[in-house]
C-alpha cells in the first residue's frame, strides 16, 4: 500500500489545490509515483479524462505535476451547481442525476464505498497519495458523515496538514479556531501546520511561528510566500474573475455568467504580452473589446434569461452588428444561436430564444457528451480565418446537441457566421498554433505586429508546476513531511 499525506484548509481558497499539484510536482522530482486524490470536489471547472470521464480540473492539474494521466479515481465524487441549491452529481466520472443540496446530504453515505474503491485501486498502483480536503474540517452542521475532510482521513487512516491564509488575515484565529474546534480524535490526525501566502520578510514572522507552535502543539512545517503564478484556479472563487489581468494593447472580454465553467480555457492568454483579460458581468463594462468570448456555463437557459434580463444581451448584439469578433465555447456557443430548447428538463426545462448570431439550435437531452477531441480548423472567412486550418486539441463535456447549416469552424462541428464563431471544444486555445494564430491576427487589426513567441499552454504550465514546485520545496520541512507519511497515524 502506498504513503499518504492529507492537506486540509480553514476555509475555501486558502491554496490547498495548489500546495497539493506542488507536493505532487515535488514526489516525482524525488523519483516517487505519485497521484492526487480528492473523494469530493465542487467545482465548475472539470476536465475530461482520457476515458472519456469527467473530474475537477483541479485533480487533473495534480496529476500533471505527477507526470500522469488523470482518472476518475483521483475525483470519484464531483459535484457541478446548477442553482443555489442543487447540483448535477457525478460519480466515476458519469453523471448520476441532479440532486438538492438537502438530498445529497442525506445521500453522501451511498458514495463511501465508491470513495474507498477508488482510493485503493489508487493506492495499489503509487508509491504515495497527495490527498486533498474541501473547503472547511469544522462546519458544525455539516460534519456529519463527513466523506471529505476528517472523516475520509479517519475512514483512511491518513495524516493530515491544516493550512491557512495569512494573505487574508486573521491567520491565528484560522488555524488555532480550526484546530481547537476538532474532536480530540480528529485532532491528534493533525501533525502540522502550513502558513500559506505569506508576503513580506519572513523573519518577522518568527514570534508568530512560536505562538502558533505553543497553543496548537503542533510543528508549523513552513511559511509559504505568496506566490504570482500563471496556474489555472479551481472555481469561481479564482481571483482572475475579479480583476483584469495584465494590461496591454490587446483587450480580451470573457462575459462571467453567473454559472460560468471553465474559465481556464482563456488562461492561455495571459501567456502574451500586451494582452489583457477581463471578466464583465454589467454592459456598461464591456467598453469596445478587441475579442469577446462568451465562456462555458452549467446553466445555458438560465444564464442566457440573465443575459437578457441585465442588457448584457443588447449590448453583445450591438458589438456583433458593429463588426467586432465574437467566440463562444460550449454554453457561450449554444446561446450565440437561435434556439435552447430542455424538453427533457435536463437543466430548468423550457425554452428560450438565443441571441441569433449564428445559425443553429440547441436541444437538450439527457445523454452528456464527454470526451477528449482533437482535430483542425476548416477553411474559414471573416476574421476567424487566421484559425484556418491550424489544429487543435481538447474536450467536450456538454448536454446539448447543436445543429445548423451554416459552415463548419472545425472538422468536429462548430460554425461561424462573419466575425462570429464557436464550438464545443474547451482548451481549442490551449495550442500555440491556434493561440499564436489569434494574437497575430488581433494585433494585425489594429495595424500593429505581434513580435512575441508562442508556446502550447501544456509546456508553459508545465514551467509554471515546476516554479511552484521550487517554491514550495523551499518553503516546507519536506524531510519532516516523509518522515510523517512514514509513521502514518
């Protein structure tokens, strides 16, 4: 059986994911095989496996600072919102149904025997597992049958790290309130404390480090710097929803719905200089972008009534009938048609009239495309022609079925209308010839010339892994960290 180690956080976004994709990157520098593991995620972002199986696109960042594929037993439990009160719930990597919040919770204990399948058939094949806990180990009045945070390392038997952010403040009530809170047995799983996002001189923090070591009895295994990274986040608490990043010549908006997924389909930007994206929820912020992009969404019908209903509707519809280049991706794509129908009310039911960009309509049915595609662009006019024929590579994970007459974008559907265009494909970007190939021809319209290189986003993020890596390595008792997955709990 293999080692294991649990990271767990005072709250959501303290930086588990990523600490967790760093330990992952580290294990393989030391000639380890590892696997990261998280039993629950929730998440709009995933990503489709080899296999044709969705999980967070979390776990598969942690495999990839593996150096492995990512499979569904890295994430046998994702949950994706659909409203404020419910969620679509996969299991292995296939859509289970749609469940209230209140049914899930009186569920969960139906997933522990395909959370304990999993990790075992994980743990048979690595040498150590690099787990990950959700947001909080002490909401009160969710801790029953707990699957993802103490109870899974309880059921398990795998120590734990409690990490949180002092970047946000009040990091000796977060660590010490969370610590103080667990059961006397839960709390003796807990064998060290990491302050994460630190920013300034280090030395400074020394009183700090004793106090928390003196109330909690536990070792503080490292004081990780606030990092700036170019390291897709797991949701929609990413930081890069907030505010543009970079600033530059070229302005990329992206709309954020409310139900907005896979964001991180446009992180291949942030790759260029001179390029800036930003996210616009309010018409007035939309200004005379050089792209817009209408981004995936766990709610297409919903989300489109919420276009409409804010303006945001007549102001993309205002852009396109001025000319300017328009892109949508999976959700985006099915509203930038004329038609969303969900007879089968697979997300809210009913109908509803799309922004009629593009010739198509969209049908929901219960069957969820999931799968890993690659191919080429078609001949294209209008401005998307600089995307002719340039190849790609990626992955559809959707519920609808689009159909139309006008011109194919790619050799696996997709369609575009003059300055109009979109697909199913997430990561259609991600290659440096289709990203090169955008930039060029964006900065051409402005009479200017791209003098930068362009990278696939696989081999930049992968730079990025080992950055965060160095980093982290630095900044953590790593010796002391083996020395506890070896005694174990």
């Amino acid at each position: 059986m293999s080692k294991a180690i649990m990271i767990q956080g005072t709250m959501s976004g303290v930086g588990k994911s990523l600490l967790t994709a760093a330990l992952c990157r580290i294990f393989r520098q030391d000639g380890y095989r590892a696997a990261p593991f998280k039993s629950q995620n929730m998440a709009l972002n995933s990503y489709i496996t080899p296999d044709g199986l969705e999980i967070g696109r979390a776990q598969a960042l942690q495999a990839e600072a593996a150096g492995i594929e990512p499979s569904a037993l890295m994430n046998p439990i994702l949950l994706k919102p659909t409203t404020d009160i419910g969620s679509q719930v996969i299991v292995n990597g296939k859509v289970r149904g749609n469940m209230r919040a209140a049914e899930y919770f009186r569920r969960k204990k139906d997933f522990l025997p395909d959370i304990r399948s999993a990790y075992e058939q994980l743990s048979a094949q690595y040498d150590i597992i690099a787990v990950e806990g959700a947001g909080s180990p002490v909401e009160l009045n969710l801790k029953q049958d707990d699957i993802v945070n103490m109870g899974l390392a309880q059921m398990l038997r795998i120590p734990v790290l409690l990490v949180g952010d002092i970047d946000c403040g009040g990091v000796f009530a977060q660590l010490l309130g969370t610590f103080s809170l667990l059961e006397p047995e839960e709390q003796a799983f807990v064998k060290g404390l990491i302050v994460n996002r630190f920013r300034g001189d280090r030395r400074l923090f020394t009183d700090g480090i004793s106090i928390l070591e003196q109330k909690s009895g536990l070792p503080v295994l490292g004081v990780v710097p606030y990092m700036i990274h170019d390291l897709e986040d797991e949701d929609s608490l990413s930081q890069r929803l907030d505010k543009a990043q970079n600033t530059g010549i070229i302005d990329i908006a992206v709309i954020r719905f409310p139900k907005i997924s896979n964001f991180s389909d446009f992180d291949v930007f942030l790759q260029y200089s001179g390029v800036s994206v930003r996210y616009v929820t309010k018409p007035e912020q939309l200004g005379n972008p050089d792209l817009l992009i209408l981004p995936g969404t766990k709610s297409t019908i919903s989300d489109m009534q919420w276009m409409r209903q804010t303006g945001m509707e007549q102001a993309v519809l205002s852009l396109a009938g001025r000319g300017f280049p328009i892109f949508g991706i999976c959700g985006g794509y099915q509203m930038l048609g004329a038609e969303i129908a969900d007879p089968d009310k697979t997300e809210c039911g009913g109908s509803i009239r799309g922004l009629g960009l593009l010739p198509c309509q969209t049908v929901f049915h219960s069957d969820k495309t999931q799968t890993r595609t690659e191919g080429q662009f078609c001949e294209i006019q209008g401005f998307f022609s600089c995307l002719s024929h340039a190849r790609y590579d990626g992955y559809e994970v959707h519920m609808g079925m689009t159909e139309t007459e006008a011109s194919p974008l790619t050799d696996r559907g997709g369609c575009f209308c003059g300055s109009i265009g979109g697909c199913y494909v997430h990561g259609i970007f991600d290659s440096a010839e289709v990203s090169g190939a955008l930039i060029r021809a964006l900065y051409s319209a402005k009479g200017l010339q791209y003098q930068g290189a362009a990278e696939d986003r696989r081999t930049h993020r992968d730079r990025q892994l080992d950055c965060l890596a160095d980093t982290v390595r630095q900044s953590l008792d790593i010796p002391k960290i083996y020395q506890i997955m070896e005694a174990g709990v």
